[in-house]
C-alpha cells in the first residue's frame, strides 16, 4: 500500500487530494495501515472505532463505520446506532462518518435519510 500510495498525486489545482485506505477485515493490522501514508484510514463494521482511535491516535483521521445492514433498520434504531458510534470515538477531529461497507440494494432511501439527519444532528457535540 504504500508503494501504491507513493505513487498518488497528491495535489491538484493547488488543493491536497487525500488518500483513504479501506481494507475490509483490516482491524488486526491497524497500526501497519495508518502507518502506510494514507490521510485516513477506513473501518469495516467489524471494528470497534474506539478502540482504533486508541490503537492508531492521531496519525491517521479514521472513517467508518456503521454496519450497513443497519440501514434495514427503523430510524430510531439507526439514530441510537450513529450515537454509539459517536460515542466510541469521542470527542475531537479525525472523524469521517460513514458506512462500514457499502449500502446495500433494496435499502429505503429515507433510511440513509435517518443516518444522515442524525449525523448532522449528533455530531456537533462531539466537536
């Protein structure tokens, strides 16, 4: 990976083009990834993020990582959820919210609707 990331303009029209590695499974080797050049470092669900932050500090920012198969959930479920994950990671910068994976087909819209709000909603506090 950090061959590859060598390798990656890194600016562009003045402006920094960030690098983010997502390696589904890759909690294990956290400590060797954020190490590997990238800007970010993203998490599969299977990840406590709490924990990654603790592993990795503030080498790298981390991106992730609510399960996706959450989205089939009600909008309440999904809010608690965004919360927790909020919660884990705590207070400061170095957060990027998302999915843990991919949305999934069939999932309602107004249900990435809910994560979305609640982001936006919840978020605030912890910065």
């Amino acid at each position: 990976m950090a061959e590859i990331i060598d390798q990656l303009p890194r600016e562009a029209d003045g402006r920094k083009v960030p690098v983010i590695v997502f390696t589904k499974g890759g909690g294990q080797w956290l400590e060797a990834i954020a190490d590997c050049g990238a800007d970010a470092v993203g998490l599969d669900w299977t990840t406590d993020i709490g924990a990654a932050r603790e592993r990795v500090g503030d080498r790298v920012c981390l991106q992730g990582n609510m399960d996706p198969t959450l989205l089939n959930a009600s909008p309440e479920r999904i809010r608690e959820e965004v919360g927790q994950i909020l919660t884990s990671f705590g207070e400061g910068n170095g957060h990027v919210f998302n999915l843990g994976h991919g949305i999934t087909p069939g999932i309602d819209p107004d249900h990435v609707a809910a994560m979305v709000d609640a982001v936006v909603e919840l978020s605030p506090a912890y910065h």
